[in-house]
C-alpha cells in the first residue's frame, strides 16, 4: 500500500491493509494523535480494510460528500481532535452517502442518505443511526428537490442552520439594524449576511483579504466588508457602522472580537458560534484556566449581559445549530425557506471543493488558516 503524499510533502502512512478478500475496500482517515497547534499530515493516518458483507437491517454507503468544519479541530479540550478518545477512530463529520446495497427496509440502492459516517469512503450504516449522536436527528434520505446533494452539508444542512438560528432566532434581528459578521465569506458568515440583508439590515462583513471582502460586497449584497488582515481594523470598522453594532455574528474571537466590543450599541445582541482564530492555539489543549479567554469570556468581562438569562433580550450567547435543526416543524421549514430563497436567487452560496479522500487532510488545515473560499466540502466519489 503506497502512502499518500499532502501537498505540504508530508506522507500519511496507511498503517493497516487488511483488504485481502475481494469484497468493497474501505479507506478512512483516523487521528494518529491529538494535534499541537496546528494540525500537521503526521497528525493523521489513513487504514485500508475490507467491508464486511452487510447483514438484515444494514446498508452499504458510498460516500459522495464530506463536509470539513472548525469543530472537528475542537472548541475546547473536549473536542474531536483535542480528545485522547478521539485518537485510534475514524474522524468524525457530516456525509452525504448514496446507498449501494441495502438490507434495510424502506432504503434503496441510490437513495442518498445525510448522515454522520466521517471521514471515509464507505460505511455500513442502519436507518437507527444518527447524526452528531443527537436522538432527534436520526439520518435522512435527502430530497433533492431542495438542492443539489452538497447543500445537504453546508447552506442546506449544518452551517445554514446556524445562520439562520443565530441571527434570527438567538438575536432577533429586526429592520434596520446594523450587523457585523465576521468569517464573513465563510460557510455560516456569507449565509448570516444575506439573511441578514434579506431582513433589511445594514450588514458590514470582517474577512481575511481583498478577494473575499469583494466577494461579500460585490456578490452577496453586503453593504461594506473590511479585511482584517489589511491593518487598523478598529479604525476601519468604526467609520463604516456610523450607528454602532446592534448584532455581532461571532465566529471568530481574538483581535476581531477587541475591535468591535468597543462599537457595541446599548440593547445589542451577540449569538456566539465559535471562535475559530482560537482552535489552534497550543493552550486549547491545556486546563481551562491556562486557556486564551474565549468570547465568552470576554463578553463577560466587559459586562454584556447573557442573553436569556433571568429574561435578557440583550446580550450574548452560545449557541448550537442543532437548537433549530433537531426541533421540528421549525428546521423543516427553515430548510424549505432558505431552498425557497435560493431558487428566487435570493441566496447564493459559494463552495470550496476538493477532490478525493486523500484531499482532506490538506483542505482541513487549510480552513483554519483561511486559505478555503466559501463552505469547504470535499467530494469523496
Ligand atoms: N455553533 C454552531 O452550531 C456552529 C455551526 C457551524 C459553525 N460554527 C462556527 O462558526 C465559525 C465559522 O465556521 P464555518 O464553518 O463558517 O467556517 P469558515 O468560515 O468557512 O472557515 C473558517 C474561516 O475562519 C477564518 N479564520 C481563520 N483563522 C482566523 C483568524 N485568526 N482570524 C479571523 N478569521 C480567521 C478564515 O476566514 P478568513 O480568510 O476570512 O480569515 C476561514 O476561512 C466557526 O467558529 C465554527 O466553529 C458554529
């Protein structure tokens, strides 16, 4: 078995190679070892192994599509990759799988299933099986008649969600409001902006560079963007919310975060989904109290309140995707909006593909450098 080479020339090593029999050979991508830092390709490992033959009430999936998200990496010591657990097992992520043999009643070969498989190309699923381990969010067979099957993973699926539940349900956002959304062109920042937009708000992008700032502007809608990376971000920010911030879209945390705290309005609202500039710092690895302060933290200590807690409507809060996609008729008809939106052109979403299983590990610890443009997902077959 060779072993594969990254573009950064580092080989991941295939450790087993047990496809020995002439049935469907799987290969996956597991954690070697918890990264420091950024992730590096030694970090991972790819195993080679047969598929057992399914038995009554399984499936055979092929997977078509990965999606490649911050978490993965880890908000805190608990997450995937920061976790002694997670090293051994196949990473974890949102598919979207098509059936090649099945067993189980009511799925069919070429059925598309969205499900929770990782990072590999095949899986032997059951239709009990869940995503993300939530109980109310068993896997689905996606209907296409809402879009093409990688929307299932990105505007569609996770990230669309989290826009969607951010700004308009954890912040409320109402006409006329200016909002701030930093990883602007990212998968949930370029999705928060337009609905935002939709809404009639004013919506000021953060981004890393002049390409994705165009982007924001030019292609989504947006009334302005700054590149943080182009210097003097508070000063450039300041002169273009005129009114102050009533809602700031968190993604990022560290210096974005210093440089709008300050511009905050009275009554603002802050929905937190993560703080990705943080994820590959070495301390995310450490006890809590050695950590770099999260927005959390930080929000805390200049005095915002935590929204919802004893009745605020102003504030900040974390909160997560699956709040509206596990709970329904809302995520059903949060998905058929949002399709609705797309097909009028409303919303445009843009994708950061790569090819190949193989693809991953690069395009992975390229998201958290910046170096994707738009919801990065890779095409596995
Ligand atoms: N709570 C939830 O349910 C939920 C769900 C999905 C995602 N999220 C969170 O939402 C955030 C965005 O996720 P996404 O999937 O949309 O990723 P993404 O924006 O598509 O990709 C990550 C982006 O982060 C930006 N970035 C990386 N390092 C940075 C730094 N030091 N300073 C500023 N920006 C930096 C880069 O954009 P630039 O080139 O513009 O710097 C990069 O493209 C993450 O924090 C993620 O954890 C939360």
């Amino acid at each position: 078995m060779k072993s594969v080479k990254t573009r950064q020339g580092l080989a991941i090593e295939p450790v087993e190679d047990r496809a020995r029999g002439g049935g469907v050979v799987n290969r996956r991508i597991v954690l070697k070892r918890n990264p420091e830092g950024e992730p590096k390709p030694s970090d991972f490992e790819v195993v080679t192994e047969e598929v057992p033959p399914i038995a009554e009430g399984q499936m055979l999936l092929r997977t078509k599509w990965l999606t490649l998200d911050p978490y993965m990496r880890g908000l805190d010591a608990s997450g995937p990759m920061n976790n002694e657990r997670s090293v051994g097992s196949t990473i974890v992520g949102g598919t979207v799988s098509e059936v090649v043999e099945s067993r189980a009643r009511a799925w069919n070969e070429g059925d598309l299933v969205v499900g929770y498989y990782g990072w590999q190309e095949y899986s032997v699923g059951t239709p009990e099986d869940l995503q993300w381990g939530n109980e109310a969010m068993p896997i689905e067979k996606w209907d296409g008649s809402l879009g093409p099957p990688s929307t299932a993973l990105g505007i569609l699926g996770m990230t669309g969600y989290a826009a969607y539940a951010g700004l308009l349900n954890v912040a409320t956002v109402k006409t006329g409001e200016t909002v701030v959304v930093s990883a602007a062109s990212g998968a949930v920042g370029q999705v928060v902006g337009q609905l935002a937009k939709i809404q009639g708000c004013r919506v000021v992008g953060i981004a890393g560079g002049p390409r994705k700032c165009a982007f924001c502007v030019d292609e989504l809608g947006f009334d302005a963007c700054i590149d943080y990376k182009a210097g003097d971000l508070s000063t450039a920010l300041a002169a273009a919310v005129p009114d102050g911030i009533d809602v700031y879209f968190e993604s990022v945390g560290g210096e974005v975060l210093e440089a709008v705290i300050p511009l905050l309005n009275p009554g603002c609202r802050v929905p937190v989904a993560g703080w990705v500039s943080q994820y590959n710092t070495p301390s995310n690895n450490a006890p809590w109290e050695q950590q770099q302060a999260t927005p959390l933290q930080r929000l805390r200590e200049v005095g915002l309140n935590e929204l919802g807690y004893e009745g605020s409507t102003d504030g900040f809060r974390f909160f997560h995707f699956n709040e509206l996609a596990a709970r329904q008729p809302d995520a059903s008809e949060a998905l058929r909006t949002m399709s609705g939106w797309i097909k009028e052109g409303k919303l445009k979403y843009r994708e950061s593909i790569t090819h190949g299983l193989d693809s991953s590990v690069d395009a992975f610890i390229g998201m958290l450098r910046g170096e994707n443009f738009g919801k990065t997902m890779v095409q596995i077959s």
